[in-house]
C-alpha cells in the first residue's frame, strides 16, 4: 500500500513511524525541512520537502499512485485543501486533520465526501473523549467499550487492597469466569501472564469483563468507587474547551489558563465553566481556587512538564484522580510511574484511529494502549476463518497475544482453551502493535 503524508509535525511523523514497521511504502512530506530530519535515513520512508497544497509538489511526491493521502498539518484549511487536491490528482482515499467539530457531524458526512474528503479526525476531541470517559469511571486507569458495549477493557492500578495479590494464575483462583487478566504492566515491561505469573503491589492490570460483572470485578481489586462532582482544568485550549463542554453538564468545572484572550474565548464557548485568568503551575493560584476540594485535576496545557508537575502538585494536596496529557511519548513511564492517574497522548490516539483504516476488512475496531505499548483490536470471525477452525488452545496464537473475550449476539463471553470461536463473533484480542498483520491472517 502506497501511502503521503502531508505534515512533518508531531501527529505525521509519529503516524509514518508507525506506518513503516509495516512494510507500507511511506512518503512524508513537509515545507520545512528541518522537520524531516533524518527520518529518511533512519526508518523506512521517502522525505521530500514540499508545499502539500501545492500540485505541482504532490504529482513529484507521487500522490496519483497513491492509495491514501493523509494531511496532517496544524492548520485545518491547509489540509483540507490538500486533500482536495490530491483527490483531482487521483489519490484513491484521503483523510485531513481537522480543528472543527461540526464537520465531524453525521449529516455533513456525505457533503464532504462529495467534495473528495473521504476521512476526518480531530485528535482534540478524540483525547477530551478520553478525558470524559476517565473521569466518569474513576476508580480506572483506562476504560473502553467493546463489542458494542457487550464487553469492557479496564485497566486498574494494584494496591496492598487486591485481593488477587501473589497469586498465580494455574491455582486456580482466576477460573471464575467473570473477567480476565490479558496483560500485566510492571515497569516498563508489559508482560502476557502465563500459568506461573503472579499478580503485585503496584502493577498495572488489564482486564477484559463482561459489563454484568463490573462490580464483582472491583471488589476483587480493592477498588473504590467515587463520585466526582469539582473538577480543575488546567490549559484553556481544544481538549480542555470540548471536554468542559461536555462534562459541565453533570459536574462542577473550573478552567485555569493564563492567556487572557484564551480565557475571553472560552467564557464565550463554554459558559457552564468558571473561567479563571491564572497561571495554573503556581501553588498558591491552586490554593486559591479550591485545588484541595477539588475531586479531579486534568492537566492539558502544551507542555508535557508542567501537566506532568501540576498533577503531582494535586495529589499532594490530596485530589485523587489526575489527568495528564503527555505528548513527549519518553515521558509516559515517568508519568505511570509518578502515579498519575491517567496519561493522555493525542497522537497516538490519532494514529491508532488512522491505523484502523489500513487493516483488513475483518478488523472492526483498534484502540493504542499507550501506556503498554499495545493495542486491542476487535476482529469479526468469519466462516471458513483459521481461527474457527479449532478451539483457543489450538490455535497458532502469536505469544505477544492474548484472546480476552468474545461478543456473540450483543453478549460478552471471557475465552479458555476450551472456548470454540464461531462465525459472527467479535473477537477481542490484546496483542503488542507488530503481530497484528499475523492475527490478520486467522480472520481471513
């Protein structure tokens, strides 16, 4: 697969890193050449330096052979009118960055498709989605829905509470069939347990569950369940603004951002917060705002150190869920293991989603794991697949895979050796990024 990608900033040269692991013949372009670096030399792509609306830069880039043109720069207007262009020039599919939310809605869906603009992400609100979530299931690091909801991947911090603490997986204790631990992140090393693994103190678990067990399974690792009704939000930019909008309608939130024409947008965008003109890394302004009343901390300026430290500063003044967004990928295990609750990375979130798109019709579904280097993917089982073919334990599982469940007719089934998997089922699967080609090849 031939794939341009327009715009060498943070979100296109992490999505053509990702893409060239793949075998997939990459050309990342960009005006400034102090951005393409040496990424030619160093990874398996073509740079070119070039204007992405220009035409006469996308015939030399060879966009009319290819089969997706990707415009990722930081500027809406930029990308898509590359994509228009690259579309006349006879890119088969394109997709563009976009900082609009109403373009994203489902009526304007076939108006731009009309235009040629076959794809759009927004990796602001695909992160404020992330932050929403987080804080609507609390006692997590990490939740999704799979599987139409039929299925929840939930990823929890182990306390001295657990009560599966030190115990392997062959005694036994893990066969009541109510959920499954898929993967375990100790350290920076993500580890698919085996019978002999235990579970301790301070691990990061991931955990597949069928939605009627979700209680039994937080009793079972010590968890608590809190409500969250103030919530601090520091930086004042798209996240923050798309995520106060919608959570301002059951919680309290407060905005700290210090740039003052920032804070006269947002007073206008989104009137069910309290807008405060402060800078949000000085202990004292968090003092006076109510820092140690507040429930939650969500840390989203552009600076990975000053959200990373502004969320330690909440937890010493005891708010027991912090958000941070990190976008410098090397400081991610600094900020697990700085105990901060959950670490946001927009462009894996967007990469992850522009991913889905170049896989297999059988895949239905893929969501990054940013914190174990991993993804879940949802494939569809068809009839006459390998993977129907015998039961889980005798299949060709890759071992940086691990099965977690199924959903057969809207219900969510955990999988054993024993488990037979059926046309029509949604599989869901835990597996480290480079073997999804392989469990590509059991769906087909």
């Amino acid at each position: 697969m031939r794939i341009v990608i327009a715009g060498a900033g943070e979100v296109g040269t992490h999505l053509a890193k990702l893409l060239s692991r793949e075998n997939m013949e990459i050309s990342l372009l960009d005006e400034h050449s102090d951005r393409l670096g040496d990424l030619s030399a160093n990874y398996d792509m073509l740079t070119k330096v070039g204007n992405p609306t220009s035409i006469h830069d996308q015939r030399d880039v060879g966009v009319k052979d290819c089969d997706l043109f990707i415009s990722v720069t930081p500027n809406e207007s930029e990308n898509m009118t590359a994509c228009l262009i690259a579309n006349a020039v006879g890119a088969k599919r394109t997709l563009a960055r976009i900082d609009n939310y109403e373009y994203l809605l489902p009526e304007n869906r076939k108006f731009f498709e009309n235009m040629g603009l076959n794809h759009l992400i927004y990796p602001e609100v695909l992160a404020a989605n992330e932050i929403e979530e987080s804080l609507r299931t609390n006692w997590m690091r990490y939740h999704l829905h799979l599987g139409q909801g039929g299925m929840e991947l939930c990823v929890i911090k182990i306390r001295s509470t657990a009560k599966i603490l030190g115990k392997a997986f062959a005694s036994g204790v893990y066969n009541h069939g109510k959920y499954r631990i898929v993967a375990i992140k100790r350290g920076n090393e993500t580890i698919i347990p085996r019978g002999h693994d235990t579970v301790e103190e301070g691990d990061m678990v991931y955990c597949m569950c069928p939605k009627e067990y979700m209680e039994y399974m937080r009793e079972e690792l010590g968890k608590t369940k809190r409500e969250i009704k103030n919530v601090i939000i520091f930086g004042g930019g798209r996240i923050a603004r798309k995520a106060a909008t919608e959570l301002g309608k059951e919680m309290n939130i407060k905005i700290i951002e210090k740039d003052r024409d920032v804070c006269r947008k947002l007073s206008e965008k989104v009137p069910n917060a309290l807008i405060i003109n402060a800078d949000g890394s000085d202990m004292e302004v968090l003092k006076e705002e109510g820092i140690q009343d507040a429930d939650a901390f969500v840390a989203v300026t552009d600076s990975s150190e000053a959200n990373i430290f502004a969320c330690l500063a909440a937890n010493r003044f005891g708010v027991r869920k912090t958000i941070a967004e990190v976008e410098n990928l090397d400081y991610i295990p600094l900020a697990e293991g700085l105990d901060i609750g959950a670490v946001l990375n927009k462009k894996t979130i967007a990469a992850s989603y522009i991913y889905q798109m170049l896989l297999d019709a059988s895949v239905r579904g893929v969501h990054n794991l940013t914190s174990a280097d991993a993804e879940i993917v949802e494939f569809e089982a068809k009839d006459g697949s390998l993977i129907t073919k015998n039961k889980v334990k005798d299949l060709d599982i890759p071992k940086e895979a691990n099965i977690g469940g199924i959903v057969r007719a809207g219900e969510g089934i955990l999988v054993n050796g024993d488990t037979q998997i059926i046309n029509g089922d949604l599989v869901i699967i835990f597996c480290k990024s480079h073997v999804i080609r392989n469990l590509e090849k059991l769906f087909k």
